[in-house]
C-alpha cells in the first residue's frame, strides 16, 4: 500500500488520507472485536496495512504546514509523540488488565472510543493548500533555492563551525546545479502539450520528476549508507516486535501471571521518546560521527537479542527488548535527521517511502522462508538468531 498511498496522500493534499487512516484504523479494531475467522484477520491485516502506509501522509502533512527553520525539531516531536501515545496506550492496557479493570473486550471498546476522538480531530485540521509535487505554489524555483539557502545559513550559524559549514556551502551549490540540471532534463525530454493531454503530461511530469529526486538521492554513498542501514534495521525492527510476544510465551508463559508485556513496552516506548526528543537538540556532526554511531549501536542492539536468546529469565528478556527499543528508537531518529540536512523536503518524503517499502519487502521475504511452515518453519529462539544476524 506504499507506493499507491505516497502518490494519493500528495495529490488529495494529506489531509483527507490522515482521515482515511482513521477510518482503516477503526474498522482493524473493529474486526478484531467482533470476527474471529483466519479469513476476517486477513482482512483485518490489510486494512492495518493501509494505517501504516498512511503514516507518510502524516509526516508529509506536518512538513507542509511547518516552516523549513524547524523541520529537524518537527521531526523530534512528532517522533516523541507517537511514542508518548505508545507508552500510554500500554501503560493503560498493562493497569486495566492488572488491576482487571477491564476485560479484553472492553479495552478494544474503549480503543474504538479513542479512534473516533482522532477521527474528530483529523477531521478539524487546517487543509494545505499546496503539494510536494501535484499541487505546488507559483512561488519559483529560485524562491525555494534561496530559502534552502538561507536555512542552511542559518544552520551554519547555530550548530558546529568548520567544516560542517563547508558541507553546508558544498550543498548549497550542489542543490543550485541539480535543479538547473532538473530543468534542463525535464525541457529536454517532455514534449510541447496540447490542451488535450495536459493532464497526461502533468503525471509525466511528476513520473519524471520522481525518478530524477530517487537518482540523485540515491547517488550519494553517505545517503546509500544510512538508506541501507534504515531498511535493514527497519526489517529486524519490525521482526522483533511482530515476534517478541512468542518469545515472552516461549520464556514465561502467561498461565503464571508473571508477565507485564504492556509495562515493558510502556518503558521501552518512554526511552525512545527521550532518545528522540534529546536528539532534537542534540549539535553533534552527524557527519563526522554517524557510521561510528551506526556500527557500535547497532551491535549493542545485537548484543541484546543475543541476551534475549539465551536467558531463562524473563525479566532479562525484558530488559534486552526495551535495549533493543531504544537504541533503534535513537538511531532511526539520527537517520531521519541525516537524511533531512543532505535532502529537500520532497526528496525526503521521497527517501522515507523507498526505504519504509524495501524494509517491508525484506520482511515478508525474511517471514516467507524463516517463519512460515511452507518455509523453513523455524522455532522462536531460531527466528531471533536470523533477526540478529541482519542487525
């Protein structure tokens, strides 16, 4: 649902496909209340599908609607925010469940209630009234050049002096030359238009426009690198947390009531809200000291899976999870913000889908052979060493 969704949310503008994601939302929770069949939680998987690719409306919404000076810190706390509303939604579910406030049944309810206050509130946003690429403002490419120029002025001033200035500078001229290029390309290779085919040549257009951003963006082994490590960890990521609930069992199963599955994801989602809301403010060179924070994190997280596979003691298991949490939580915010100082914004949003949909891809692969039973049909403790091995 990725690549339909990206191109939609630009043209209905964003809003009507945050609205969309609500009522996918409501209807998965609706499904898992009252159907029980395999085919019904198919279905319901789908419709899940369609919430998680709507999150690039979100984000593209926040960015159309935020001044470029505080996309970095926009960034940040939409980040911290999603995981504030993880870390209550778990905290309430581990004390309602606990205290057997509520059964199963009725927290499903109430979550129904809490989808359709968002509903409410998406319905109520402002609506933009430009686009990434199907509905731009006649403001000129000069005009935009100028204001990246400005920005990374500015960004000149306030963080490190040296040589990120100088990477500053370098991009500024790099970003001159591409959109001359960018022009020249599209004069070059889109025909004269007639009045009958503007619409067919305006999709072109952005076709065209498109895959030069990918080109370009992808041409840079600096973005290769942290492009190649976002969908990999990504792809683990989403393995781990899809999973970890079996390993829980595996460990300490429910029957004992000595589980606190939701408290433990309540903490783990409380640490990657501070570690993205630090980075925000963060002046460190990302440039200078990424791939070093890249490679020494990444194997911390592995060291902790590590733990997780070997431990008989599920309080051990918790605590390399909400490691593991964390640290992704940490580094997926430093790519997000890396990716933001070398890019546009369209060239971001772009970027962001490209490595969300090869992580995906890489997930259902990994799923089809490791976890599947027409595959290799492995156990729980198997299925985290194959999960290690990619971080």
């Amino acid at each position: 649902m990725l690549l339909p969704v990206f191109l939609l949310t630009d043209w209905l503008r964003y809003k009507p496909v945050i609205v969309i994601q609500c009522c996918a939302l409501f209807l998965t929770t609706a499904m898992l209340l009252w159907l029980q069949s395999v085919g019904a939680m198919q279905a319901m998987q789908f419709s899940y599908s369609v919430v998680t690719a709507c999150e690039v409306a979100y984000f593209s919404y926040i960015y159309s609607v935020v001044d470029l000076q505080f996309y970095l810190k926009a960034t940040s706390f939409c980040r911290s925010a999603q995981l504030i509303g993880y870390t209550v939604g778990s905290v309430a579910g581990q004390i309602l469940l606990s205290l057997k406030l509520m059964s199963y049944y009725y927290i499903l309810v109430f979550t129904l209630v809490l989808i359709s206050i968002s509903f409410i509130a998406a319905v109520l946003l402002p609506m933009p009234s430009t686009s990434l690429f199907f509905h731009q403002s006649k403001r000129g490419e000069k005009g935009g050049d100028l204001k990246q120029v400005e920005d990374c002025s500015e960004e000149g001033k306030t963080v490190e002096t040296g040589k990120l200035e100088t990477d500053c500078n370098n991009r500024i001229e790099e970003t001159m030359e591409d959109t001359q290029q960018s022009s020249q390309v599209a004069q070059e290779e889109i025909p004269e238009k007639s009045e009958a085919d503007v619409e067919k040549t305006g999709c072109s257009e952005t076709i065209l426009q498109l895959w030069l951003d990918f080109r370009h963006c992808f041409s840079s082994n600096e973005m290769l690198i942290w492009s190649v490590w976002w969908a990999m960890a990504t792809c683990g990521y989403n393995q781990t947390v899809n999973y970890v609930q079996a390993l829980w069992e595996t460990v300490e199963p429910s029957k004992n009531d000595t589980l606190y599955n939701g408290g433990v994801e309540a903490v783990s989602n409380l640490f990657g809200a501070a570690s993205a809301y630090g980075v925000g403010f963060s002046h460190v060179n990302w440039s200078r000291w990424g791939e070093l924070a890249l490679g020494s994190l990444s194997a911390l997280s592995s060291a902790a899976l590590y733990v997780m596979v070997f431990t008989s003691n599920i309080w051990i298991c918790y605590g390399g999870y909400i490691v593991f949490k964390s640290l992704y939580m940490l580094l997926i915010t430093i790519a997000m913000f890396q990716i933001a100082a070398g890019l546009s914004v369209e060239r971001y949003a772009l970027v962001f889908g490209v490595n969300t949909f090869i992580a995906l891809v890489l997930q259902t692969i990994l799923t089809a052979i490791v976890v599947d039973s027409r595959g290799l049909g492995l156990d729980i403790i198997t299925q985290v060493w194959y999960i290690k091995y990619i971080k």
